[in-house]
C-alpha cells in the first residue's frame, strides 16, 4: 500500500523516487482557496439544461429490505428514463442528464420505493461513511457498516439529550486501520483495532482539509456515550462561535480534552 510506502521512505525521498520515474520535478505546491463541503445530493441545475440528482445510499449499500427497495428502484429508473449513473466519493449515487420534465415521475418512483427525499435524512447519516467490514472484507477486525446505523442513533440522542439538536458532525467508521472509509479525515472516527473494540479519533476538518488525531486507543463498542459526552460538553462549554465540532477539537488538542474527560460528570452540561 502506497501509504506504507511514504511513512517508510519520507514525503521528500518518496517525492524524488516518483520524480525518477515521471522524469520531472514536481512544482511547488498552490494554495487552495477556502471552499465548503458539498455532497450534491437532491436535485441540482446541470447546466446544460438537464437535470442531476443525488441519491443518499447510506454506507454504499444497494439493497432491498422490507419496504426499502433502493435495487428495485433503480432498475426501474434506469429501464424507463435510460439515466446514466456515477458513482459519488461518498458511497452515493449520481443519476444525470435528467430531463426536467422527468422530475416529478422519478420523484414518485423514489418515493414508491420506500427511499426519502434528502431534505428527510438525518445529517449524521448524509455525511457518515462506513466501509463493509465483517462479514465481507477479510482484513476486518470488528464491526462497522453494520454497526454504524446503531453508532449514528446513539449519537443523534446524545446531541438530542445535550440541546445539540442542529450540529453537523462528520463521522467515520472501519473495521480496521487500514481506513477504507477515510476516517482520518473525519471530524470523529471510530477505527477498529480488535474484536468490539474502536480506536477514537478526532480533529478532522468538516470540509475534509486536515487530518484527524488519535485520542484514544481502544474504545469498548458499548462505551460510546461514555466516550463521547465529555467531549460534547466540552465542546458546549468552550466553543468559539460558530466553530465546528472538528474545528474545536484540532485547536484545543487531545490532552485538554482528556484532562477534561476525567473531571466530568455525566448529564451535567448541556447546551
């Protein structure tokens, strides 16, 4: 894996050893402009006077499922519309070049399907992201596509219980470090490292410009709340205005929050 590669060698002699190959130096790097985070999901302007929507698939996962028939759904769109698709880096489903005279048909077919409409998912679960992990991915060492929907409800009634209703949190998990599902670029991961056991991490930017930092090594599955609430109350008691949940975490650094953590008293903070 090219990323045990850069740690063994070092960003500069791996720089040199790719420029031998390309048989060019590199030119320095720009600065990038700030810019916000947009997944693209619901309905968009193409531009060209089409149409593209964003279909939500909560961790990549194409199925039916009771009333949920997102594979049903999308066979009959494509059979009937001809839609191209393209896969998002999100694990989510483009669906372009859409008449617009097609909306309101492909809005009914969605709907008919039991799949809601963005503006009806949870922001924990449009901006999460799990890799498949057991049973599927042999390097696996714990849960985490099948666990994740769990982890994001208990973290929904947590905001909910801390009046922290309207935060955003991009949260990230996998079933080992190896980091599938990008987590270390999450404002808060939870990478597996042994059986129902989750390394933490924090700090990540919310528009995905910074790397996260490790917080806590291992983490029992069924402390999550424990956890996380010190954290959250913290972030309540010592947040700069309008500063995001990742953005917190980076400036204030793990060994505030840690010191923090063992002085808190559970439900005692909220905002």
């Amino acid at each position: 894996c090219m990323k045990y590669l850069v740690y063994t060698l070092g960003i500069d002699n791996f720089r040199q050893l790719v420029e031998s190959y390309f048989g060019k130096q590199f030119q320095p790097w720009q600065p990038i402009k700030d810019w916000k985070y947009n997944d693209w999901m619901g309905w968009w302007d193409q531009g060209d006077g089409k149409l593209f929507y964003g279909l939500h698939v909560e961790n990549g996962r194409v199925k039916d499922e009771g009333d949920f028939r997102l594979k049903t759904a999308l066979r009959v769109l494509v059979d009937k519309y001809n839609l191209h698709m393209i896969m998002s880096p999100t694990q989510s489903i483009i669906l372009r070049d859409i008449d617009p005279k097609d909306k309101e048909g492909i809005d009914a077919i969605l709907s008919e399907h039991g799949i809601k409409p963005i503006e009806q998912v949870d922001p924990l679960n449009r901006l999460a992201m799990a890799c498949p992990a057991l049973p599927l991915c042999g390097l696996a060492q714990t849960e985490a596509e099948r666990i994740m929907p769990d982890y994001l409800s208990q973290m929904r009634q947590l905001l909910g219980k801390m009046n922290l209703n309207d935060e955003e949190i991009l949260i990230r998990m996998t079933g080992c470090p190896n980091g599938c599902a990008r987590p270390y670029m999450a404002e808060l991961a939870f990478v597996g490292d042994g059986a129902k056991s989750y390394q933490v991490w924090l700090g990540g930017s919310p528009v995905l410009t910074r790397t996260a930092f490790p917080y806590m090594a291992k983490m029992p599955t069924d402390d999550l709340e424990k956890t996380i609430e010190p954290i959250l109350a913290m972030f309540i008691q010592q947040r700069q205005e309008f500063e995001a949940f990742g953005d917190f975490c980076h400036r204030v650094g793990a060994v505030a929050i840690e010191k923090y953590s063992e002085s808190h008293v559970p439900g005692s903070v909220k905002a």
